[in-house]
C-alpha cells in the first residue's frame, strides 16, 4: 500500500507541475532570437583629433610652392549623433551624421629659410560629417564601414612685430573610416571608432602682414560614443 500511495503522489506532482510550467509558458511573452539594429538612433560622441596643416603661396612668385613648413595640430573633440539603420539578414545599411565641437591647435614661429618673424597659430573650431555606413552583425556587436562628407571650419592667425591678422574659413572633404557597435542592453549601444578626413584647400590673407596663401587639412580622429535607439526592439 505505501508504494502505491507514493507512486500516486509522484504522479499527482508530476502532473501539476507540468500544468503549471505549461501555464507559464503561455503567459511568457516572445522573445526575439537576435539582435536588431534596424530603426533610428541619437547619441553623444567624443575623442581626439590629431592632424595637419599645409601651406602654399596663392600669389607671387612663389605661388604653388610651400609657404610655411606643415604644422601639427591636436586636441579633443565632443558632440552629438543621429542616425539611422536598414538591416536585412547580417548585414546593416545605413546613415549617420555628427556634430562636434572641436579644440585641435598648433603654434609655431617659423624657422629659416622662412620668415622667421612670424608667429603661426592654426586653431580647428568644429567638426561635422554625413556619412553612409555598412556593417555586419552577429549577436550583440556590429562592425562597420564608414564614408562620406565633411565640413570643419579653421582659425588661422599669423603675426609679425609689426601686424597680426586672423581669419576663420570653412572647409570641406571627404571622410572615410571603421567602428565596432556593442548593444550592450535594450536600446543602448556603446561604439569607438576611427575616420580619416581630407579637407579641400581654402584661401586665406592676402592684406597687410601676410602672403597670400592656400592651407588645408588633414585630420585624423579616434572617438567613442554612446547611442540610444527608437526601435522597440533594439537590443532586445
């Protein structure tokens, strides 16, 4: 009798169990296999900017030559993002635009054979790129692709015993570089990623103290950010 009253017992458990784990089953809500990165995202980014500068006489008889010896620039950058993804298998098409305020600067006085009178401060002041992105997926982590165009605008101030003279101009190139994406909980992704940046020459001076000149820009940028997105199911 003890052994079929506990056979009975174990099955009543077994059986009430089962209705209850059923129960709960029905009641769990869906839970995607993968990562999505489709929709759109903002964010916040920032990092360093090393470049250089580069100088050619835009007058004279020197013009096309070099007027002052290249000049390193470097500091830090911050700013935001937003963006937007397609994403069809392992593969995500998108694109992403930023903006960053910008501190990179160099100062030099100018060695011989050049006018070693003159005192060179070049100062990059802002950073903004639109750029397309292609990457692949797999889980949680997303490498990329990046190119497109871009716009920085230069401080340039050169001044002698005698005059000084500063001018602002903006300049435009194009930008290529390659990032890694974490969706590190639902919605929130953390990136880093690096772009090389071209900039075309822009004429400067020509009045009272200096030559005038052609200088242009050469960045190249290391930053990390973090980006939130819409999409229900980012992430998840």
């Amino acid at each position: 009798m003890k052994k079929v009253a506990f056979i009975a017992a174990a099955f009543v458990a077994f059986t009430c169990t089962s209705a209850l784990a059923a129960d709960m089953a029905l009641k769990a809500p869906p839970v995607p296999t993968s990562t999505s990165w489709a929709g759109c995202y903002v964010g916040v980014e920032g990092g360093g900017d090393w470049g250089q500068t580069h100088s050619v006489a835009a007058a004279g008889p020197n013009t096309g030559a070099e007027h002052q010896p290249p000049l390193d620039i470097n500091g830090g950058l911050a700013g935001g993002t937003v963006g937007c993804n397609y994403q069809t298998g392992s593969w995500v098409y998108g694109a992403e635009g930023d903006f960053s305020w910008a501190d990179p600067r160099g100062s030099s006085i100018t060695p011989p054979p050049f006018n070693t009178a003159v005192t060179i401060i070049d100062k990059e002041q802002w950073l903004g790129t639109v750029r397309g992105r292609i990457g692949y997926a797999w889980s949680n982590w997303l490498v990329y692709a990046t190119g497109g165009a871009a716009w920085a605008q230069l401080n340039l101030q050169e001044t002698d015993f005698a005059f000084s003279e500063t001018e602002d101009r903006v300049l435009w190139g194009g930008t290529v570089g390659a990032g890694v994406e974490w969706m590190f909980a639902p919605r929130w992704s953390a990136k880093a990623e690096y772009l090389y940046v071209g900039f075309q020459p822009k004429q400067y001076f020509g009045v009272t103290c200096c030559t005038l000149e052609n200088r242009h820009l050469d960045n190249n940028i290391f930053r990390v950010g973090v980006n939130y997105h819409f999409s229900a199911w980012a992430g998840r």
